[in-house]
C-alpha cells in the first residue's frame, strides 16, 4: 500500500509515468471512453480548509473513474468534535478504499497515513501541496514538452506551493528560483536538502531572466487572513507583472495554482495572457489525480 503525502512518496519515474497516464486519461474521457478501474470504490475526502478545484476534481474523478467520493467536512463529522486523527483513520480506513484530507498540521496527514489501513492522499496542508504538482506538471508538458533541464521562478511567499515545487524540481529536474520578501522564505532544512537545485534570490527582476516558467501563488493562505494587510505592505514588489514577464523568455508560460487575486500577486493583464494556463492547470487537476488515484487505489 502506497501513500501520497508529498511528492517524495513517488520515485521521480513512477511521476513521468503518472503525467503520461494522465495525458492518456484525459484523451480518454474528451472522445467518450468509458474507463471505470474504482467500481464500487469510495474515496472519503476530508476538508478542514475551503476548496472549489480540489474538491470538484476528486469528487468527478471517482466518478469517472466508476466510484464514489464521500464528502466529510469537520463541521457535521466528529472530527470537528475532537475525536483523534488515529481512531477517525481507524473508522474511515475500515470502510472506505480511499481517503483525501485537506488540514492544516503536515502531521496530521501524517498520522492518518500511520493509521489508515488504505492509501492516504495529501489535498494541501500547510507545508505541501503535491496534488497541484502533478496538474502543474502535466500542463507544463502540454504545452511546451518535458520540463527537465528548464528553469522555474517561483515568487512571494516561501509557503506550501513553494515548498512542493522544491521537491519538484528534484524529482522533474528542473532549476527552481525562488524570489520571496524577508521573511517569507521557504523552510531552509527543504531548501538545503535541495541546494543543487534551488537558488533563492531577493530581487523578483533579477531572478525572473530567461525563465521557462513563472509561478505564484497568493500572499496570504488559507488560516492566514488576518496576517492581510501586513502581508499585502510586505509582498507589494513581488507582483507577476508584464515587467516581471518581460524579463523572462519569450516563450515562458504562466502558471498560478489559483484561487488568484487581480491586483495583489498577479496583475490582471498576466493572468488573463495567452501564456497564462492557469485554466489548464485546473482542469489538469481531474486528469492528474484519476491517474494518480488509479494508481494508489485500483
Ligand atoms: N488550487 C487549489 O487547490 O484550489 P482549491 O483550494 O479551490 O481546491
Ligand atoms: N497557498 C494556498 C494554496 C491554495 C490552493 C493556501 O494554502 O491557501
């Protein structure tokens, strides 16, 4: 039995298999294909924090894929009421094939990986969020082939986008930069580990030359609103501006796991360029996660 907790859970082979089986899956069901490998499977997905993209790919996914996604949010489930992580992975695991958890603690998803009897899947926890890798990647590939060998910016703040794209760039091999105010870097035990990879540099201008790809994500995360306002003064110069594309290759791509904000980490005129994917990454969110799922679960 294998869990997805972070993108270390996969060796950097089983990863270009899953982004080709997705490519695979999503011709699949665009010409109609009925494919259905999870009959009669149940994913449970928990979310302690909002979704839209998340929730709606794995919900459709299972469908898709001939199963069926339990929704469990912590306010109608005892979860909400305190009943340990190791007894609730316990009772799911006992019932259902699968289980997708959103929260906010990495050691929560950790714990429930320890005590879940069937695989664990990581839908965003404050340190990592390796499910929107597997789209980014696949819409990466999509458009401009493999990312091996090319140079990724990541810029604002060092948070869980950031910190699964650091694993990413081990496992895909590609060159991350990372451009984020003081304070606000990512955590430096991952970024040592990955010191041949990564290369953190203060000012968005200068680490944007001659990118492939520019990625953000927004200033404040989710459990961060009140941080708001002071995070908005700190981050105002690491915006994805034409300026900031401008410096990048003529044929760098866009990528922002969304939801976004016009004005804050991305200007509207970015977002809404042809070299933004933003869409296709959320799209790819279905077709990475039924080859992921398959993977885990048929
Ligand atoms: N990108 C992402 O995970 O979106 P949601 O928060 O809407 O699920
Ligand atoms: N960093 C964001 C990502 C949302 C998909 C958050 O954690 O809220």
């Amino acid at each position: 039995m294998r869990h997805f907790l972070t993108l270390n859970d996969l060796s950097s082979e089983e990863l270009n298999q899953l982004l080709l089986r997705a490519v695979e899956l999503k011709k699949m069901q665009k010409s109609g294909e009925i494919f259905e490998p999870l009959k009669n499977q149940t994913l449970a997905m928990i979310f302690e924090k909002s979704s839209t993209r998340t929730r709606i790919s794995f919900e459709i996914g299972m469908s898709q894929l001939g199963g069926h996604a339990l929704f469990l949010s912590p306010k109608d489930t005892q979860l909400g009421r305190g009943e340990p992580i190791e007894d609730s992975a316990r009772v799911i695991s006992s019932m259902a094939d699968g289980i997708m958890i959103r929260t906010f603690g990495h050691d929560v998803v950790e714990k429930m990986a320890e005590h879940s009897q069937v695989p664990v899947i990581n839908a965003l926890t404050d340190d990592f969020h390796p499910c929107q890798l597997l789209a980014d990647m696949q819409t990466y590939y999509e458009h401009r082939g493999s990312i091996a060998g090319k140079t990724v910016l990541w810029v604002g703040d060092g948070n869980n986008m950031c910190h699964s794209y650091i694993n990413a760039a081990k496992q895909y091999g590609f060159k991350l930069r990372i451009s984020t105010p003081e304070d606000y870097e990512p955590n430096a035990d991952l970024v040592a580990a990955n010191q041949d990879r990564v290369e953190l540099i203060r000012n968005p201008m200068d680490a944007a030359e001659n990118v492939d790809l520019v990625v953000t994500d927004v200033w404040a995360s989710m459990g961060q609103e009140e941080e708001q306002k002071k995070r908005e003064r700190a981050f105002k110069d690491y915006q994805v501006n034409s300026e900031l594309m401008a410096q990048a290759n003529s044929d760098a791509l866009f990528m922002h796991c969304l939801p976004a904000h016009r004005g804050e980490e991305v200007s509207a005129e970015v977002m809404d360029a042809e070299d933004s994917v933003v869409w296709d990454e959320a799209e790819n969110r279905l077709h990475a996660q039924k080859a992921l799922l398959e993977f885990l679960m048929a």
